[in-house]
C-alpha cells in the first residue's frame, strides 16, 4: 500500500530499485511494493524513505494518507526508539480526548498507543473497561476497511485470545465482499488474519486451533505471493506444535525466504519459531 507514491519519488530522485534497495532489502521485495504487493515493516519503509531523503511525514503528505495515520507514524517512531514516554503521553491525550468526547477514534488511537506501550513494558496503560468498549466498537464494525482492518490491527496485544478470534473470524466472514474491494484491502485483511494467527499460535492458545480450521482450506490471490508462503509456513508451525515434527522442514522455509526475496520475514519467522521451540521444552 502506498508503494506507488515511493515509486514517484524514487524515480524523481533518479534512483535505480537496486540502488535505494542496498542494505535494507532485496530488489524484488521493493519492487513487489512499489506495484503494491506486499506491504512492508514499517521499520523497513522508514529505511528505505532514508535512502531517498525523505522524512515519513514528508512522504505522509505525498501520498495524501488519512490524517490517523500520522498519528500511527508517530507511535511507530517512538515504539521502535523504544520511547515509551512518548507513548504515555500520546496515550494520555487520546484517551482524555475520549473520556471528553466519546469520540471511537481517540479510544482506538489510546488504544494503539496502549498496545505499544504493552509490547514494550507488558503493563497495559488502557483500562480493561475500555478494552472492553474498545473491542464492542470493533464488533459492531459492518465493512472492515484499511482504517478498521489497521485499528483491530495494531490492538492485538491488548485483547484476550477469545476476541481475537472473534474479530478475526469477523474478518474471514467478510473476505469475498472484501475481495470486491481491490487487491489492497485483500492484502491488509489477510496481514491481519495472520497476524492473529501467529499472535494465538505464540500465546499457545486453544483458539489457534479453532482458526487454523478457518482458514486452512480458503483459497489466496496468486499476486498475493508473500501472504500465500506466510499463511503455509504459520499453518507448518502449528502442524509442529501439536506434533513436534517437521522441523526441518520449517527451518527449510526460513532459508527460503532469502531465495524468494522475502528476507522481512526471516527474522519474524525465526524468533517465532524459537520462541515456540523454547516453550515446547519447558
């Protein structure tokens, strides 16, 4: 998403894809998102903004992105400078924002920024009482768009395994009518759908099964090429944490990553794959 918009300015600067591409990924996975294929860790985008010169705000008002997201960016930034002062802060002025207002948008703005804080600190700045409301505005979502797709998204972390899988089977229910909306929606929708799914498989818990069995057998666009080895290396993970078999062949798809220019997944699917090992053993 948005991939285009870096095209243009790769291609004002007279930039090869080879030479912006140099130290942060692979040719083809930048040239799979400039035709806007795959979306890229937001760590990995503000790399490759760097090696044209351009700052993520400069290039938030390029690309005409919704207002929010530059809200997003800034927890971002302050999430992977692990500045969780900033994150407070954000935090408190959306959710006073919300307690003023009744605004939804400034409880799923605390509520990112909550979620953030959590990945860092593990203490949850939302109160469960608004975690609650939180998940009833998403429940209650009728068309899953980028902006709901992104809210659901980035609160993850907060939710208990039981909404998560709730909101994400939500999602599934809504697929085909999501298909309808172009291949972008598709793409953000399924990121998410397997961001759930890696998120229960870590947790261990009894609900992964439960989506393993929804989405094991549904089909994915062939332009979809990232999604598609995402969905078989987790549905592979969790075949070796019910069995504890397979293992070379997981460590195989780890390696084809670099083959297959997918090089942002090999650390993702690595750490996951450790992390299950290690509480297999204990």
């Amino acid at each position: 998403m948005y991939g285009k918009y870096f095209k243009e300015l790769r291609q004002k600067r007279n930039l090869s894809i080879r030479q912006v591409a140099t130290d942060v990924v692979s040719p083809s996975t930048l040239s799979r998102w400039e035709n806007d294929e795959i979306t890229p860790n937001f760590n990995i985008i503000v790399k490759l903004l760097q090696q044209i010169h351009v700052s993520p705000y400069e290039f938030i008002n390029y690309a005409h992105i919704q207002s929010y997201s530059l809200e997003i960016v800034k927890m971002n930034e302050a999430y992977f400078k692990k500045d969780i002062i900033t994150l407070k802060l954000l935090f408190n002025d959306f959710f006073q924002q919300y307690k003023q207002k009744a605004n939804p948008h400034n409880l799923f703005i605390a509520g990112i920024a909550s979620s953030f804080y959590f990945e860092l600190t593990k203490t949850k700045l939302l109160p469960q009482l608004y975690i609650n409301k939180l998940a009833a505005y998403l429940s209650s979502v009728t068309y899953w768009s980028h902006y709901y797709l992104g809210i659901f998204g980035n609160t993850i972390p907060l939710l208990s395994d039981r909404l998560v899988f709730g909101l994400t089977n939500l999602i599934i229910n809504d697929l085909e009518e999501i298909k309808d909306s172009g291949l972008e929606l598709t793409l953000v929708a399924w990121t998410t759908i397997l961001n759930s799914f890696a998120i229960l498989l870590k947790d261990q818990s009894p609900f992964v099964k439960k989506l393993y069995k929804r989405i094991k057998n549904l089909s994915i666009s062939s332009s979809l090429v990232s999604i598609r080895f995402r969905k078989k290396f987790l549905e592979a993970l969790f075949r070796y944490q019910i069995n504890q078999t397979g293992e070379e062949s997981i460590y195989n798809m780890i390696e084809a990553t670099k083959i297959l220019g997918l090089e942002e997944y090999y650390s993702d699917f690595y750490s996951l794959f450790v992390e299950i090992q290690t509480k297999l053993n204990h």
